[in-house]
C-alpha cells in the first residue's frame, strides 16, 4: 500500500470513529529556530572583550611630563634611612628630552645637594669646560643626572644597597630621557651604569652598551682636579671625549 492511500484509509477510520477535525501543529524548524539563534547570541555576549593595549609614551612632550611626575615621585623617597635623614633634597636631573649626549655621575655633593641641582660645584665647572671645549656644546644641550638621587654622608661611596634602592629610579628616567650616548663620570658610576667591577682604568677606552646605547666611561672631573699639576687624567679623558666624538660621526679638532 503506497502513502497516499496509507493516508486515505486513516482519514476514514478517524471519520468513522466521529474525528472530523484535526490541529495543525508549527512546523518543527519555526520552534527550533529562535531558540538556535537565542542560543548564538548568548554565545556572543558571554565572550569578554579583549583589554585594549596601551600605548607606550613615545612623544617627548608626554616624556617630558612624565619625567617630571617621576621627580616628584623621587622627592619624598625614604627607601635609604641614612640618605633620607641626612640630605636637604633629592637631585634629580637637568638637560633636555633626546639629548646627544647623557653625562651620568655618582652621586650629589654638598653643592649638589644645597642648589637641588647635578654637577654646579668645582667638579661641575670643569665638566662645562669638557662640554664646551672638546665637545662644542653647551651644558644646556646635554643632559646630566646621577646614578643615585640623594647625597652620601659626607661624599662617600654609595652603598650596594642604595645602589640597589634607587635603581629603578634611575632607568625609568634614562628611558624616558633617551639619550643617544651615555657618558659615565667616574668609576663608581660606569660600575652601576654597566653592572660591572672593573677599575675605571680598565673600563675607559672602550664601548660598553646600557639597553643598546652605547657606552663611554671616563674620570669623573674631581678626580682631575685632585691630580693638578699632573695632567695624565686630563689627558685620558680628552681621548675618551675624541672616542665620543669619533661614535657621534663628528671631527675631532
């Protein structure tokens, strides 16, 4: 027996037993329909959106205020008790934003520490004369900062620890300094700078990298200035200056 007449001979039977209507019920696929879409769009709603990114401080003017929110920050550090008991103020840095050259000493001196300013005493008039007379720049166009933001009692070398404690400090504002050469005053700065124990002597003279920029190490000027009349420490770093010049693509006079 075909469907058709299966269908018939149903009707019949539905007819004879006093059946004459029947209801017609929503086609499977209209039902099943919405609740599949529901179903997707709750998906979709469930899935989080991703964090958005942020973008790294590029722009100097961004640089520059963020350098100057990180002096601020400086300011009120305590983190070395010694250092934090006996300074007037911490000494943070001067010179512009993408500076040629960035000249990093150890430490502030009393002078220093009095004016809120890096390398202003003897030590600073004679790196303005390294500057202008080997370099023929200005101090206006360099930036000058120290590896440790606070004055040791009475000059002496930097603790491990306050080393350690102003780290940080100290990279965040060469990043956001950028400068394209570093120049590191003194032994005690280039073994902080580089991470290094070697003597000055043996650190001079060559190419060191911090982060990919590169390097020079020299005396620091009081180190010149204690050696008068002798004049070998001047003389190196004036070799040390015509290296500098000679990565900056510059003639040496």
């Amino acid at each position: 027996m075909n469907l058709s007449r299966q269908i018939a001979t149903h009707l019949e039977s539905l007819r004879a037993a006093g059946i004459d209507f029947i209801p017609r019920g929503e086609p499977l696929v209209i039902q099943d329909a919405p609740l599949r879409v529901a179903a997707k769009q709750e998906t979709r709603a469930a899935v989080p959106e991703q964090p958005s990114i942020a973008a790294p401080i590029d722009d100097a003017e961004s640089r520059r205020t963020a350098l100057a929110v990180l002096a601020k920050e400086i300011a009120p550090c305590n983190r070395c008790p010694e250092l934090f008991a006996t300074r007037t103020q911490t000494v943070f840095g001067v010179g512009p934003i993408d500076p040629q050259i960035c000249f990093v000493g150890e430490a502030p001196g009393a002078d220093e520490d009095r004016t809120g300013e890096p390398f202003v005493g003897r030590a600073g008039q004679l790196l303005d004369k390294i500057i202008a007379g080997a370099l023929k720049m200005k101090r206006s166009e360099v930036y000058i900062c120290n590896t440790i933001k606070c004055r040791p009692p009475s000059n002496r070398v930097p603790s491990p620890t306050e080393r350690s404690n102003c780290r940080e400090y100290f990279e965040e504002q060469i990043a956001l300094v950028r400068p394209k050469f570093i120049v590191c005053l003194g032994a005690t700065a280039a073994q902080n700078v580089l991470g290094s124990t070697l003597s000055i002597g043996r650190l001079r003279g060559l190419v060191h990298r911090y982060k990919e920029i590169p390097v020079i190490c020299t005396y620091h000027p009081s180190a010149i200035l204690r050696e008068e009349p002798d004049t070998v420490l001047r003389k190196a770093c004036w070799e040390d200056m015509k290296l500098l010049l000679g990565l900056m693509g510059r003639p040496v006079s």
